[in-house]
C-alpha cells in the first residue's frame, strides 16, 4: 500500500451524557492510502458517522492516534482543526447541507471564503467546478430551487473547491432515486480516477464492489477490512 | 475572512429577515433617536438659560425693591395710606463708598405709566435713570443717541423709547424729536434704542423679561424734578401711595472674582440700613453658578433615560441575535465543517449586529435631529442640535449592540459542530 493518507490507532471515541456513556468506536486501527477509494458499512448505530466525523477532524477521539497525512491531530486547536477542515478536508454529506440563502456560485465559494481567496478568483474556481457539474445554467439558484441530485453536485463540487486531500462522504445517495444516485457514483467514480482518496459511508451493498476497499462496522469495531479484487485496478 | 465579503454576506443574511431586522433597527433607532431629542433640548434649555444670565451681566450685582406686607399687629400702620419701602438714597451713597472694586452704580426709578403719542396711547414702564445705563446694560442704540450727562445736570425733558414702542407709538413718523406725553408731562425723543434681546435688565420682579424693548428711559433727576419720591398707585382698595426711591440698584464690579467679596460688602450695608428685608440681591454670577449645577443634574437625568431607552435597544438586539443563532445552527456547523474557525463566526454575527445597529444608528440620526426641529416648531422650545449629541448618540449605540451581540455571537461559534450540523 501507499503512503496512507489516513492512519487510525486503537482509535477510542466515547459520548458522555451525563451518567450514560456510549462508546461508539471501540480500539480502532485503520490505514487508507494515498488515492484509495475505501468504502464503510455497518447496520445504524455502528460507527460509521463517528468515524467519518474523527476523519474530518470536526471530533477529538477520546483515546488512540489520528495521523492525518503523517501528522498527528490529537493535540491541535480548534482553530488548527478549522484550518485542516478548510484545506485538506472534502465533506459530502446524505443531506447535501447546502447555505440555503446563498446561490449555487457562493455555496460552492463558502469552503475559499474562510481562506481568505480574492473573489473574483473564488468566481472562477467556483464556475469552473460548476461547470464540471453540469450546473452551469443553474449558477444564480438557490438550493431549494434545486433538485436532489442538483443539490448533490454543488455539495460535491464545494468539497473539490479547496482541492482537499481527502474526500469524505456519508451516504451522499442516502437520499437520492437509484438513477440520480448512481450518477452521483459515476461522478465519484471519476473523482477517484482523478486520484481522489475518498472515504464513503453506504448502506448499499451494490455500492460496495466500486470501491477498492470495504471496511464493515459492527458496534464500533471494524469486523473486516479487505481489498476489493473485483474493483477496478 | 476578507471584511468586504464578510459585510456583503451578512447584509444577504440580514436579507432573510427583512421584517425582523426592520423591527429590531426600529428599537435602536428610537434609541438614537431620543438622545439625540433629549440632548438636544437640555442643549436648548441650557444655552437658553446662559444667554439670559449672561444678558444680566455677570459683572453685576442686581438690587431691587421688594414691597413686603405690613405686619398685622402693628395697628397705626395697618391701614396706612402710605407705603414706604425699598432702596433708598442713602443706600446708594453707601453702597458707592463701602463697596470694593466698584466701577458703576446705575440707580433706577421704574414706574408704569401712561405714555401718549397724537391720539396714540398706552401703558408701559418708564425708566428714570442716569447715562451710564447704556452701558451696563450693553444696549444697542438703533437711532440718535441715549441720555447724556447734560440731560441729568439740567433736567432735561428728554427721553429715549425702545425699539418696539417706537414702532407701535410713532407708526408712520419719525420719532426723533416728536413731544412724547408720560403722564401728562411733556418729553422730546432723542434716541431709539435696541431690542431687549441684545441686552436688557429685568423692569418687573421677574429675574428677566423677553420680548422687545417697549420702555421709556428719562434721566433721572428730571423725574425727580417733575415728580419727587411719591407715586399714587391705584389698587382694588382705591388709591394707596407709594414712596420708593429707587426700585432698582445695579452695581457694576470691576472684575468677575470680585463679585463675591463685594456682594459681602453689599449684605452688610444693607442690612445695617433695613430692618426688613424690602430688598432683593441677584447676583447673576451665582445664577450661572447655579445654572451650570442644575444642567448637571438636568444631563445625568436625561443621560440615564437615554442610556435606558439604547439598552432596551440593545436587549431587542439580543433577542433578535439569539433567535436567529438558533435558527441558523445547520449554517453554523456547516461553515465549521467547511473550515471556519470560531472567530469566523463570531466575526459573521458581530457584522450582521453591527450593520443592524450602524443602520439603525444613522436612520435614528436622521429623525433624530428632526424631532428637536419639529419641538422648536411647535411648542417653541429651543432645541440645539450639537456634534457631540450625534457623535455620543451614535457610539454609544453602536457600542451598546456590540456588547449585547457578542453574546450571541459567542454562543453561536462554541457550538459543538456535530451537534450543529444534525440539528434539524
Ligand atoms: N453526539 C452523540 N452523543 C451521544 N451519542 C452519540 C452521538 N453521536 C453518535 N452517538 C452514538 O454513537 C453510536 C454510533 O453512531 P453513528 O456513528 O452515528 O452511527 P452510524 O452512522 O453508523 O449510524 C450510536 O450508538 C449513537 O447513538
Ligand atoms: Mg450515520
């Protein structure tokens, strides 16, 4: 395998409420690859979120290593995390969580915005990824003026914007039709031939053979990681 | 986060809620709006009240004659036809030779007649004094010129009318050197002075009198000539006589910071000269004292209303901030995920607080100073619209909302960013 983008040692991550604590991932060790298209699936309630959330850096673990490209996270700031979050970090999520005041141009912007990039060159990165979604008669709407499928492309295309290193996505087809979704797929398909290191959560087995990697959860621990033969080369 | 984008995204934030940026504008705005109002008219009220001190002179000290009621138990005198009272000659002498620093001593007799021009007639205070008057009392001449030393030596029957009963008197004519009638006893016009608002002691018992100069100056000693110390004056009982000598005393000192010491002086004489207290002391420099202790106290009442109004103004902002943080707490771990750092949101509800209140500040300007306008033109209070009332108004405003939104603000950007992106 190559350099791993993502490296999980006995990852530990607990929810305290109040005298309850729910462990939701259980001593986790899990190396993705520069480049590498890995897939999570386990029933409701697994880990799969939680783990996708340590991944983006929007969570600390409560015990274990992060290395995200070599680097360990455990001890960085908020405002660091932001910083990884805003550079290195893609996030594709099932309920697109599109800007519902702002237009197609300026969700996909947001991610340049906290970047400090001049405007007119976040317009045109924006139109350029746009346009590669196949929005580009779509660019002055707003999200509730888009379909499903819409709204998935301009969350797709805001994740590409800042060209991050790793692309996370948590049943980005959850709430699509199976046609809308598989062109969402297609278009991840592509992305990962690009050279993208993508991480998606699915429920859908038929989903599962495009990966080169499939992780199965079972109540915050990993019961199989295997290499996907059947996955394209 | 570049300021310019971030001031255009929270002006298409605030654009979501139209309706309630507008209501909560409304509450700063009238926040503004009534300091500005009231600064203004304690502004007015308070230039108002130097002008009319300052008019009396702060160099002088005013004396007055006061008729005080004859005490009953005294039988002989209860029923006396004669009243005799007030400032008397010998006071004057005095009060001329006892008083330190004293540059002028202008006595006055002010009595009410009536005066009579052709068929013209009408009652008004005639104002028997000497030339110096004029100066003391900084009036302004309009036409010909005041009494002079001559007219006192001789007697003169001359006299000077004021402005507006020039007018009213000698329509259509010039007054200089028209016979004017004071009861009876024949004047000739020599001079037309100015308007009491350029300058003009008091003639009734009120401190002062506004309006325009309708009086009568004659010198003194022709008066006293023509008619000595006795005045009849007819009250409801009949007719009662009156010896005054002189009604009013103005004592003009040289410097401000003698003042005092010659009031002193004042008190001390005239109390050794009067058994009853048949005189007033008006000391103007203690009025402007006063003045300015209660335009003190007049501006921490109205400051405290007005800061009380900016703080209701800053709690609807609140308000208004934490709804509409709680309303947008997708957005918020959206934009975490998506890379913004607490700051960023903090900055991002600071600059919609900020626009909702510098919008509302300047609107409140606007009505704000034309409120005391409209004050001014309906009730005729004076009203002064000062830079410093807008500049205060306007920071005081704007600092009251960022206070009150920082917490908001606050609020938002600690948000846990998971919980923030699930909430519904
Ligand atoms: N913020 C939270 N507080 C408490 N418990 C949580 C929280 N998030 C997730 N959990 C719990 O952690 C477990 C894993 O949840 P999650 O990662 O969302 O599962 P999945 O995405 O696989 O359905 C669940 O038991 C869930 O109830
Ligand atoms: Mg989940």
């Amino acid at each position: 395998m190559s350099e791993p983008i993502v490296e999980l040692r006995r990852a530990v991550k607990e929810y305290v409420l109040g005298a309850l604590r729910v462990t939701a991932l259980r001593g986790i060790d899990l190396r993705i690859g520069a480049g590498e298209y890995a897939v999570v699936m386990g029933a409701s309630g697994s880990g799969k979120s939680t783990l996708l959330n340590l991944l983006g850096c929007l969570d600390h673990l409560s015990s274990g290593d992060y290395l995200l490209g070599g680097q360990s996270v455990a001890n960085l700031s908020d405002a660091e995390l932001s910083e990884i979050r805003s550079r290195r970090i893609g996030f594709i999520f099932q309920s697109y969580n599109l800007i519902p005041q702002l237009n197609v141009l300026e969700n996909i912007e947001v991610p340049l915005f906290y970047q400090g990039v001049h405007e007119a060159e976040a317009r045109d990165r924006a139109q350029a990824l746009a346009a590669r979604m196949g929005l580009s008669d779509r660019l002055r709407h707003k999200p509730m003026e888009l379909s499903g499928g819409q709204q998935q492309r301009v969350a797709i295309a805001r994740s590409l914007v800042c060209d991050p290193i790793l692309m996370l996505a948590d049943e980005p087809t959850g709430n699509l039709d199976s046609k809308t979704g598989h062109e969402i797929l297609e278009l991840i398909d592509e992305l990962h031939a690009e050279g993208k290191t993508i991480v998606m959560v699915t429920h859908d087995d038929d989903i599962a053979h495009r990966a080169q990697r499939v992780v199965r959860f079972l109540d915050g621990q990993i019961v199989s990681n295997e290499r996907n033969g059947a996955a394209r080369p | 986060m570049r300021p310019e984008r971030m001031v255009k995204l929270a002006v298409k934030n605030l654009g979501q809620y139209k309706l309630r940026a507008g209501l909560t504008m409304l509450g700063i705005i009238f926040g503004v709006c009534s300091v500005v109002a009231m600064l203004s008219v304690g502004e007015g009220a308070n230039r108002e009240i130097q002008e009319k001190i300052q008019r009396l002179g702060s160099k002088n000290i005013l004396l007055k004659s006061v008729k005080v009621p004859q005490e009953e138990g005294d039988n002989a005198s209860s029923r006396r036809m004669l009243a005799r009272y007030g400032l008397t000659y010998v006071d004057a002498e005095e009060l001329s030779r006892d008083v330190p620093n004293l540059v002028a001593s202008t006595p006055m007799k002010i009595l009410r007649f009536d005066v009579q021009y052709k068929a013209r007639r009408l009652q008004t205070d005639v104002v028997a004094t000497t030339p110096w008057y004029l100066r003391v009392q900084n009036h302004r001449m309009v036409r010909g010129r005041f009494l002079a030393g001559a007219d006192m030596e001789f007697g003169s029957p001359v006299c000077v009318v004021g402005s507006r009963l020039a007018r009213i008197l000698f329509a259509g004519y010039d007054p200089i050197g028209q016979t004017l009638s004071i009861d009876g006893d024949a004047y000739t016009v020599v001079g037309v002075v100015g308007d009491i608002a350029q300058g003009e002691v008091a003639t009734s018992n009120e401190l002062w009198l506004e309006g325009e100069n309708q009086n009568v100056y004659i010198p003194l000693r022709t008066y006293l000539q023509k008619r000595g110390d006795l005045f009849a004056q007819w009250s409801q009982g009949g007719s009662t006589f009156e010896q005054v000598e002189l009604h009013e005393l103005i004592l003009t000192i040289d410097h401000q910071e003698n003042v005092v010491r010659a009031v002193d002086a004042v008190r001390r004489v005239l109390k050794k000269n009067h058994a009853k207290e048949d005189f007033s002391v008006v000391v103007p420099l203690e009025l402007i004292r006063q003045a300015r202790e209660t335009r003190r106290l007049f501006n921490i009442v109205l400051g405290s209303i007005a800061a009380i109004s900016l703080i209701v103004g800053g709690i609807g902002i609140m308000n208004i901030m934490l709804a509409t943080v709680s309303e947008r707490t997708r957005e918020i771990g959206i934009r975490r995920a998506l890379g913004a750092r607490r700051r960023d949101i903090v900055l991002q509800f600071l600059t919609e607080t900020l626009i909702l209140s510098i919008s509302g500040g300047v609107v409140g300007l606007l009505f704000g100073a034309l409120i005391p306008m409209a004050i001014t033109a309906l009730t005729g209070v004076k009203t002064v619209l000062t830079f410093p009332a807008f500049a205060i108004a306007f920071l005081v405003s704007v600092t009251v909302s960022v206070v009150f939104g920082i917490y908001p603000a606050r609020r938002a950007a600690l948000m846990d960013p998971i919980e923030a992106l699930r909430h519904e």
